[in-house]
C-alpha cells in the first residue's frame, strides 16, 4: 500500500510540474476497495444466500488486480455471529424467516427486548427501538474456543460435547475469493444482542468498529464498495462511509442484493445521499 501510494504521489507530482494547470484528482489520497461479506454464507449454497452471490467474485478479484494500481487498501468485511445471534429466527419462537421485528435497547445499547438470554444488562428506560429483520442462522463464529452464554453454569467437571455448529465454514471468505495478507478485515456483528449491516457502526449507532479509524490513519478518502448484500450490508456501508466524509462509489456490478424492491430503494437512498454507484468498467476514473 505504501509503495503505492508513493507511486501514485510521485507520478501526481510529475504531472503537476509538467502541466501546472492540473487540479488535484480524487485521487491524490489513498483509494480503499471495499469487500463486503463475500461468505459463503452469503451465495447460494449457503444459509442465507443472496442470489447470484458468487457472480461477483470474479468481478471483485477482477477490481483488485488493481492494488499498486492507483488502488492502495483491500478492505474486506466478515459477518461474525454468535450462535445465537438476535438476528436469528431461531431466536425467537413464533417468527419466521424475514419477519421484521421489533427489538428495543437502552440508551447504552442494551438488548431490553425479552426473552433473549442478551436482554439482561438494559437499565429499565427504552431509548431506541429497532426493526430488526429476522434471518436464517448465519455466519456464525467457527471456534472450538466458542464461549458458553454467561449465566450457564459451567464446571470444569462436566463433560462439553460440542455439537451443532450449524455452519462450519459458513463465515470463512468464499474460496474463490482472492485474499491478501496486505488487506484489512473488519469483523462485524459480534454484539450478540445487535445486528450490524454497516461495516463502520452496529445497526443501533451503539458501537464503532475499528474501520473508520483505521481508513483515517491511511489517510483514505475514497471508498469502492463492492460485496453483499446490496440491499443490507452494502448499502448501510456505503451510506455511512458517505456520512463519515468519504468519496464513496459502489460498484453495482461488483454487488448483489436480496430482493429487487431492496435494491431499488437502496439505489435511490444511496444517489440522495451522494453515493455514486458506478460500473466496474469505470472504476479506472477513480483511481
Ligand atoms: C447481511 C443479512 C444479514 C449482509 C448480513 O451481509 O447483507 N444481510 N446479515
Ligand atoms: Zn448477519
């Protein structure tokens, strides 16, 4: 990334002293591709499948060919759930699959909603109430070190028969996926009482991931969203990367999203917002 930013530096600087007039382009500062949840997970064949997930993977692999490039920062986002997520329909007896609920919190972003086992820590007072739509388990975090629920007692005398990780290596990156040691992955979702489609904030603006300040210290200013799903986790990204004072593209043939109407709503509240989506052909003008 270094080396490419200096590259980039030096051939900015070369040119402005053989042309003088030249403004400064959006990409005097470092530019971040942006991968979000490409799980497997995520494309068909997976729990909670996007359709025509995989149809992205070339096109995202095809973008990062790009690193040196004028592209500086791979950035890819994983779907990291407890077991039990409060996502998960299976959370809550009654509901079925993509039923929106309510879910409500304290002004600390405790779960206040029973009768999760998370709904223990919320101080009486509801300070926001969430639609929390509900999905098939998914992405659950695959460790043999997966913790017990706190308030189940445990002795170092029982005999812990692991059983039921419903995904193995649902929230490993698609196989086919391309991945660097050079990239950055942000973890998201591992509040087990609150959802988290944007990669910089939890559904309820509780909690920040370590992203911003990472893409800050970088000194990044655009953002190529690509990933899944259009319609949730790419759109809330790329509306608080917009938010946050980045230029921020998606690259609408890079992503793919849960429902038509999702994604046309997403489109339109992401053009208002200033998101430029754009083709992966055009992201040479970013660079
Ligand atoms: C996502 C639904 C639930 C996404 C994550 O990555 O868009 N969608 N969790
Ligand atoms: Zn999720």
């Amino acid at each position: 990334a270094v080396a490419g930013m200096f590259l980039k530096l030096s051939v900015c600087v070369s040119v402005l002293c053989a042309c003088g007039a030249l403004t400064v382009g959006p990409a005097d500062r470092p530019v971040a591709l942006v991968v979000i949840d490409v799980q497997n997970c995520f494309v068909p064949g997976g729990e909670n499948p996007v359709p025509g997930g995989a149809d992205v993977i070339p096109v995202i692999n095809g973008l990062r060919e790009r690193y040196g490039d004028g592209l500086d920062l791979v950035v890819m986002s994983q779907d990291w759930h407890c077991a039990d997520h409060v996502s998960f329909t299976s959370q809550h007896p009654g509901y079925s699959n993509f039923e929106v609920m309510e879910l409500d919190y304290d002004s600390q972003g405790a779960l206040c909603t029973g009768p999760s086992p998370y709904a223990v820590n919320c101080t009486g007072s509801v300070a926001h109430r969430l639609n929390q739509t509900l999905w098939p388990d998914h992405c659950v975090i695959n460790t043999t070190g997966a913790e017990f629920h706190p308030q189940l007692t445990t002795e170092p005398t029982d005999l812990v028969v692991q059983k039921g990780y419903r995904c193995e290596v649902c929230a490993e990156f698609h196989p086919q996926l391309t991945t660097e040691p050079s990239d950055l992955v942000v973890q998201k979702g591992y509040r087990c009482e609150v959802d988290s489609y944007s990669a910089f904030f939890d559904n309820g603006g509780f909690r920040q991931t370590e992203l911003d300040s990472l893409l800050r210290q970088r000194q990044v200013r655009s953002l190529i969203i690509t990933g899944l799903a259009l319609d949730f986790c790419v759109f809330y990204t790329a509306l608080d990367g917009r938010r946050l004072g980045y230029d921020t593209y998606v690259v609408r043939d890079a992503a793919r999203g849960i429902t038509p109407a999702g994604v046309e709503r997403a489109m339109a509240e992401m053009e208002a917002a200033g998101v430029s989506v754009i083709r992966a052909e055009d992201v040479g003008r970013v660079l």
